[in-house]
C-alpha cells in the first residue's frame, strides 16, 4: 500500500496531479479541496494517498490531509459509492459543510452533487452519521479562500469546464456553470470552486 508521497508537483490539471519523485513520475487524482491547496509547478509537496487496486487499472487518489484521505475512505464504505462520487463529494462541499449536511439531514444540498439522487443523499446521511461522530473533526479539511492563486485567464473557462466534466458533471451544464459565475480576471481554479459554489463570493 502507497500512504504517501513527497516530491516535486510536475503538472497540474484538475483534477490531476502528476508528481516527480526521483524522476518517477506518480499520476495522481484529486478532490479539488486539495488541488486548490497545490503550490507553484516545480514546488515539493506531501500527499496521503489512497491505491484503488482494480482489474483494469492502479488509482492512486492524493489528499492534503489525512483527515481528508479518512472521510473518503468512509464515503467508499456507504453502500453505492464509488472513488468518483466520493471525489465529487469532498470537491463539491468542503468535510464541515459535509459533516453539517449529514447532522441535519440536508439532503437539497447533497443532491446539487453529481451523481447524487435523493435515495443516495438518504444513504449518506443515515449510514456516514455515525462513522462521522467517530473520525472527530475534521473541520481542516476545506478550500482556501478565492485570491491565492494567479490568473490564467487563456484557459481558465476550457480548463474549470473540463475538471466540471472529470468530477461527473454533463458537458452542457459544466459549461453552464462557469458561464453562470465567470468574470474577468478570473482563474480556473477560483472558477471551479465559484461554479460548485452557485455564486462568487
């Protein structure tokens, strides 16, 4: 089992990472949570992974935290989810807004996810209420505040569409969305997180 990982970040493209590691280089998939905590390209970096053995591939999904890599292992417990929908969840809502959707049994906001219906929300919230009361807090877990990352404006629309549509969205309404929350100046990254949001902050 591969728990973690140090090296150098070689590219980064959400909700990809590809990290170097004496001159290895480790292809990764992440939640946006912690893509959005990623520094420049070339910077060193530390990530907990988790290895999804399937039979016709080796997933290796990369968090910031540990407490992070906990919740989605929880999530990959509940029966009907999968490392996709897990990955959307913790992309889609930071581990508190989570923990607050299960506590008061939300499901309106747990159904804007994709891929999650109402009997799916259900499940979550009946079968993660107790695994949540026993990780603790996990309140670490969120995005950063928007303004930390520099523009990339080119790209910035195609790039936040694409990693819409790799988190399970349809193309037409990834497009929608960033359509709906786009402004100049903006990068990908602060477009992703505004589209997932509803509304820029």
């Amino acid at each position: 089992m591969i728990g973690r990982l140090r090296g150098e970040l070689a590219h980064k493209q959400a909700p990809h990472l590809l990290i170097d590691i004496n001159g290895v280089g480790y292809e990764l998939e992440a939640p946006l949570s912690t893509f959005f905590t990623m520094p420049e390209i070339g910077q060193q970096v530390i990530l907990y992974t988790h290895l999804a053995i399937r039979e016709d591939a080796h997933v290796l999904y990369a968090f910031a935290t540990q407490s992070e890599r906990t919740l989605f292992r929880s999530l990959l417990k509940v029966s009907g989810i999968g490392a996709k929908m897990a990955l959307a969840i913790l992309s889609g809502m930071s581990a508190d807004e989570f923990s607050r959707c299960v506590e008061t049994e939300d499901v309106a906001s747990l159904v804007r996810l994709p891929g999650i219906g109402r009997k799916t929300a259900e499940r979550l919230i009946v079968e993660m209420r107790d695994r949540l009361a026993k990780l603790g807090d996990l309140t670490a877990v969120g995005m950063p505040s928007q303004g930390e990352h520099s523009a990339r404006p080119v790209t910035a629309s195609s790039d936040a569409v694409s990693a819409l549509v790799a988190l399970g969205y349809k193309p037409q309404d990834a497009s929608r969305m960033v359509k709906a929350v786009k402004k100049d100046g903006m990068d990908s990254e602060t477009l992703i997180r505004a589209a997932l949001q509803g509304t820029v902050q």
